[in-house]
C-alpha cells in the first residue's frame, strides 16, 4: 500500500500559512520588497561542502545542464547592485545530500538584504522577525572565539590541529577522519558547541575565522582577521546565516576560485563563476547585509516537532 | 558485499568497521551553517558487544557484514562446542564459549534460539525471551507459603541461579525471562 497522505498535519499546514502571513507582514510593514529569482541557474556554487541538485534533460535546456539553486543569493545581489533597494524572497532552495532530523533535500528559505545594515543590525532585524514568529523573548550574542572558550576552554584561532583532533577525539570516536583546522573546528562545532547551544535559546554567533567567512566582509578584530558572518541558533538548531556581504569583486572571484582549488584537491568537480553575480559586483554592490533564514526549521520550533518531516507535507521520501 | 553510504546507513544495517562486523544503532546527520557535514553513528560491534559513536565524515562508506540471524534449534553441547541445527535444510553449526557468551545458561536441548552467523560462522547466540528449565536445586520451601514475599536462590538444570519464591521447590519446572534472568511462573507438567 503506497502511503499518499501528507507527513503534516493539518494543524501544522495552517502553522505553515500563518507563518508564511507574518513573515509577509514583517516585511510590509518595514517596506522591503518581496521579489523572485529562478530556481534553475546555471552557474552553480563553488563552495565546497554544499553540492547542488542538476537538471540535465529537456527541451528548454539546449544540451546544457542547469542546477537547482542552493540559495537565491547571488541573483538577489544582482537585484541589489541594480538598485532594487532592500528585498526578500520566500523561495525554495536543494542541496544534495542533506537529510536527517533537521534536513530535507529540498527546503523553503527565507532570504532579506539590507543596504546601510551592518552584521549587528541586521542580527537585531533577525531577532524580531523570530520573535514576530514564536513570541517575544529574549536573545544573546557571542563571538566564534568566546563560545569555544566557553564550551571547550581552546581558542579556535590559535589552538594548533593536535588541539583541535585531540578535543575531538575526547568527544566521539573519530575513526579515520582527516582534515585540515576548519574540518575540526567544524566537528567541535556539531559536536560539543551545538549541543551546548540547546539550552541557550535564542543565540547569535558571529565574527567567523576567515577562512569560514563564506561571503562576507573581512575585518581585524583583536590582532585576528574575521569574517563578519553571523549563524542564528535556536534552542541549539542552526536557523540562519548572514554576512556583512563581501562587495569586492575581485576579492569575491579569488574566493570562488579558492573554492575551486579546494574541490579539485578533494576529488570534487569545479563549478564554472557566477560572470553575472562578478559583473554585478563590479557595477557595484551597496554596503548591505544579508541573512538566509531556514523556515521549515522556524516552524519546527514553532511546532515543538522533533523532525523535519512533520512540519513538511510532502518530504523527500514521500515525493 | 555491497558498499553502502552514510546516507543509507539505517538501523539494523551490518557493516565493516576495522575488521570486526557491526550493527548500526542509530544514524544522525548534522552539519555546521556552512561547512562539513558529519554522521554521528551509533553502532555495536558484533564481536565484542560494545556499543559506542564513531562520527564519519558525510559520504564516506563501509562495506556491508555478511552477519545472518537464523532461527535454529540447540542440539547440544560437547566440551567445546554447542551444536545448533537450521530446522529446515537440517544444516548444523558449531558455536564456541565465545560466541555462546552467557546465552549457555538458557540453552535446553531442542529450544529454538536465534544464531548470528557471520560469514556462516556462529557469531552470538539469542535464547528465547522466555524459557523453561527444570530446578535442580534450592533450599526446601514452607508450604502454603504462597502470599507473602521473600525469595531465595535456585539452581536450574542449565547452571543458572535465578531467585524464586519461598514456595518453589526442586524437581519443579519454572518459567525464566532470559533478558533479566527473572522468574515469571511455575509451569504444570
């Protein structure tokens, strides 16, 4: 017997809706604009750990391939650099790969840009938009640098890689893993700091090691060079991602082509740039912020749902 | 065998980790904002029993364990080996102290019990949740004794010394959950 009903409820399906209104309302009230940008793109994203989705027949496509995007960021930049002002997106978004509790390979995100903001702002922005969602409360903010020293008592910046493996290795089996410094921060990060995070509430880490800045702006802060990138965690859950965005060209195609040099030392297969996203930047993006926030997780925590697959109609699996 | 991947590792899967086979328990996919994506696998190893988390990096894979549970009947023991039989093709396996590991104490000839062959080799043995051994042995009960609590030890044909109630007496046949050792009932001849 195939099982064809929804893994939702229908109480969920109308938190979904309501959500949906008042992110809409949010945004009304603040003037920024609700814009769409197409799902297949043909340039795909350098970053090595996010793999996209590919579709490769049909008509419409002329023999080329086009991949699902990953994130509607770098069209929304070219909106920006064009004068669009301050715009959001409600918008799908596919990675490969990525299913769990909290996972689904294809996801709904919610997407703002804001000119004038920088990363504190927006975060402030953030806060009130989860709080418009789940009720009022309170929230926090801690650098990258202070929440390791809280949870694991080690400077993510100077610690060496014996450190980093060797606190690793105190907290699970890490078998035959190998990796450089990012590699193991990014596994006390899972794996000792999330956990931690579960009972802080609402929580902002920001001021990333550079070489996670992703998009963002670089800055020296303490004798050490950030990224100003901010994660938003909720009880523990990664919801958001933001930058103070990187508005340099030729700074932005350094970075995709490092990406690049990465994927080819890892066996992975290069992504050609985003010309139009690096022509974009060149024309001139404003100083803004940005922030992608994942709404089927929002309304995990609205719901008080354990898996992802409860607040979504149809998941991967059922699809 | 098969390779198989963090992503289809499921519950119950049997795979190869560093020679020894092993079950997967659980399976939890997390993953930094950006960055590297991990699986936080609980296992047990199959050999050993241990059950603890080894993390993976998302992707990687394991070659499957030709590890089979069959339900067989216990034929009996030499000094050792215990011999079981497969009830249908009539095919019989040897198991030593190692695989047998603490299920001896449940095992009455012609029982069924569940035989974990790996690579066709006796791996463990599971006796029944519940079994009935004969007492051989336990101090003389007061009759009528039947209400109150209290308890007192009793030596069952296999070796096992389980509690039983004041009232139970030697030559009697009681009924045993084997995954606590406890006793359930007396069981009429």
């Amino acid at each position: 017997m195939i099982d064809w009903r929804p893994g939702a409820s229908q109480a969920l399906l109308l938190r979904r809706a309501e959500l949906l209104a008042r992110v809409r309302a949010f945004f009304a009230h603040r003037a920024v604009l609700e814009v769409e940008t197409p799902l297949l793109c043909s340039r795909g994203i350098t970053d090595p750990a996010i793999e996209p989705l590919c579709v490769s027949g049909g008509l419409s496509l002329g023999g080329s391939s086009r991949y699902l995007q990953t994130s509607p960021e770098y069209a929304m930049k070219r909106l920006l650099a064009a004068g669009s002002g301050p715009i959001y997106q409600i918008c799908k978004a596919f990675r490969d790969g990525e299913a769990g509790r909290r996972h689904n390979p294809e996801f709904t995100l919610l997407e703002w840009y804001r000119p004038g903001m920088d990363q504190h702002a927006l975060m402030a922005e953030v806060a009130a938009l989860v709080c418009a969602c789940l009720g009022e409360g309170p929230w926090q903010a801690f650098t990258y640098r202070a929440v390791f020293q809280q949870c694991l008592q080690l400077d993510p910046f100077t610690a060496d890689l014996a450190a980093l493996q060797s606190a690793a290795r105190q907290l699970t089996d890490t078998g035959s893993l190998a990796g450089d410094r990012d590699f193991w921060l990014d596994l006390l990060l899972t794996h000792a700091v999330e956990p931690w995070l579960a009972g802080q509430g609402l929580c902002f880490i920001y001021d990333y090691p550079a070489s996670q800045a992703a998009l963002a702006r670089l800055v020296e802060r303490d004798g050490h060079t950030v990224g100003e990138r901010f994660e938003l965690y909720i009880d523990g859950i990664e919801v958001a991602n933001g930058y103070h965005e990187l508005a340099d060209a030729a700074e932005q195609r350094a970075r995709f082509e490092a990406d690049n040099r990465r994927r080819q030392s890892m066996g992975q297969v290069e992504r050609p740039l985003d010309e139009a996203l690096l022509a974009a930047l060149e024309a001139g993006l404003p100083a803004c912020s940005g922030v992608a926030l994942g709404l089927d997780r929002l309304l995990l925590l609205a719901s008080g749902e354990a898996d992802i697959r409860r607040v979504l109609a149809f998941s991967w699996e059922r699809c | 065998m098969a390779n198989f991947s963090t992503n289809e590792f499921r519950p119950g899967l049997k795979v190869m980790l560093d020679g020894d086979p092993c079950s997967i328990l659980e399976n939890e996919f997390v993953k930094p904002g950006k960055g590297q994506a991990f699986n936080r696998v609980r296992m047990r190893n199959l050999k050993t029993g241990r059950v603890w988390e080894r993390t993976f990096k998302s992707g990687e894979s394991l070659e499957g364990a030709d590890v089979m549970d069959r339900t067989m009947e216990y034929l009996y023991n030499d000094s050792e080996f215990w011999y079981f039989m497969e009830p249908d093709t009539f095919e019989q396996h040897q198991a030593d102290a190692k695989a047998l590991g603490d299920a001896y104490l449940w095992l009455k000839e012609q029982d069924t019990c569940e035989v974990t062959l790996f690579n066709g080799t006796p791996l463990s043995v599971a006796p029944a949740n519940f079994v009935e051994l004969e007492i051989v042995e336990t101090d003389p009960g007061l009759k009528g004794d039947t209400a109150q609590g209290g308890s007192k030890p009793a030596k069952l044909s296999t070796g096992a010394v389980v509690k039983v109630p004041l009232f139970v007496t030697t030559g009697e046949v009681i009924r045993v959950d084997t995954r606590t050792g406890e006793y359930q009932n007396r069981v009429s001849k």
